[in-house]
C-alpha cells in the first residue's frame, strides 16, 4: 500500500482519541485520494508530534480519525522569518510553497513603494503553506501573516531580533560573513524587497534602525522569489536546522 496521507489538523492529539477533520479533508480524502473508513493516515498539529492513527468515518466532505500512536515526538524548530515585498500571485505562491519547504516560521507579506502587488490573499497562501508542509515531513505550519505597509512591520519588529535585508546594490557584505561575524541564531528575520528594489529612501529607513544588517547574495542581480529562497536556503545552512544544532 502507499505511504498514509499525512495531514494537518488544530486539535489535540492523543492516544484513543477521536477527532473531526478539517474542512476539505474529508473530500480529499475520500473523493481525490478514494481512501476509506478504516485506512490508515498520519496526523500533526506543530505542538504534539506526529501521530499514526485510521479514519474513523467517512461521508462526503466530513470525516473523522482515530488516534493511535505517536510516531515522531515535537522537535525544535528555528525562528526564521520571511519578509518579502508582495508579488504577483503566482510567484507569491511559489515563495510560501518553497519558505515552508525551506522551515520558515512566519511569512510576512509587506507592501513597499515599488511593490508590484496591491493585496496579498493570506488565506490563500495560509493553505498553500499548510499543504507543503504536509508533503515536506515538517512537524509545524509556517504562520501567514496578513500584508502590511513595510514601516508598519519594523516599527513593530522586536529590536532584540536581527533583520537582514537584501541589499539588490552588492554594496553591503555577503551573507555568510555577516551571518558568521554576527554568530548569527535564531531567532532572526530576512528581508527581501520588490522587483526593481527598495527606494533609497527605504534603504536609509532600514539601516538607521538598530536590529537591520543589508547584506548581499552574490555578484548577480536576482529576481525577489529567487532571492528569497536562496536567502532561506543560505541562512538555514548557516544558523538554523540544518546545522543540526537546534
């Protein structure tokens, strides 16, 4: 038989219980996966691990699971935040399916003065980052947050908590020297702004404030959902769980 599905669900996990299914899942269980009553799935919910239990009933779009054991205790993971300038839907898509992929803790949409977007549908990417982190093995669901102006954010962003931002002008040091310089843990945030770049005037916002280090990703001038990843990927490399030190 193929792996169980595996599938997010807010609410308590324990031994014996049972539990209703979210909206939605029942339909894909029984309508786009034609599982049935008695099939075995995987359950988690980011604070109790990830839970072996059977599908207890089973009828159109609502179902029920049985819990029977834990098969992975909740671990650690890093506080890695991304901020990123809105963007077309699709690219904004892409970005949440691959920041979660990547352990991303909060996704945050901002809206700067060259952003390309005008609305963020945080719903939607809420549930594209639900659903990659049901196909990654992750044990937690990256926080979506609902896009705000980029001022608003900082000016509510906890200064104990480094922010690098990405710096499109290669006139700030690589990454990895100020991630290393700085002995960089998480907690930390990354910022990445809009095609065609921050405004200077953003850029000097930025860097008065106390918490903010720009940093550069390398000689070449790359697209935002490019940058973001890779200054994911790098971050994770150099600080967060693929260290294996969190």
């Amino acid at each position: 038989m193929s792996t169980p599905p595996r599938l997010f669900l807010d609410a308590p996990l324990e031994a014996g219980a049972e539990v209703p299914a979210a909206p939605g899942q029942g339909h894909y269980l029984g309508t786009v996966l034609r599982r049935a009553v008695g099939d075995p799935i995987r359950l988690f919910n980011g604070r109790d691990g990830e839970w072996a239990a059977r599908i207890a009933g089973l009828r159109k779009d609502r179902a029920s699971f049985v819990v029977e054991r834990r098969l992975r205790p909740q671990a650690a993971e890093p506080d890695i935040r991304l901020l990123l300038a809105a963007l077309k839907r699709d690219a904004m898509d892409w970005v949440a399916e691959k920041a979660t992929e990547l352990g991303a803790a909060l996704i945050q949409p901002v809206f700067t003065r060259r952003t390309v977007a005008d609305r963020v549908n945080a719903a939607r990417l809420a549930a594209i980052a639900r659903e990659a982190a049901e196909q990654c093995e992750r044990l937690s669901v990256p926080r979506v947050a609902e896009a705000a102006p980029l001022h608003a954010v900082l000016d509510a962003w906890d200064a104990a908590v480094p922010l690098l931002v990405g710096d499109e002008r290669r006139a700030s040091p690589p990454i990895a020297r100020v991630a290393t310089a700085a002995g960089l843990r998480p907690p930390f945030g990354w910022l990445v702004g809009p095609e065609g770049g921050f405004e200077a005037a953003e850029l000097d916002d930025l860097r008065r404030r106390s918490f903010v280090s720009t940093v550069a990703l390398g000689p070449r001038i790359l697209r935002a959902e490019t940058a973001a990843v890779a200054g994911l990927a790098a971050l994770q490399a150099l600080a967060g769980d693929w260290t294996g030190a969190i």
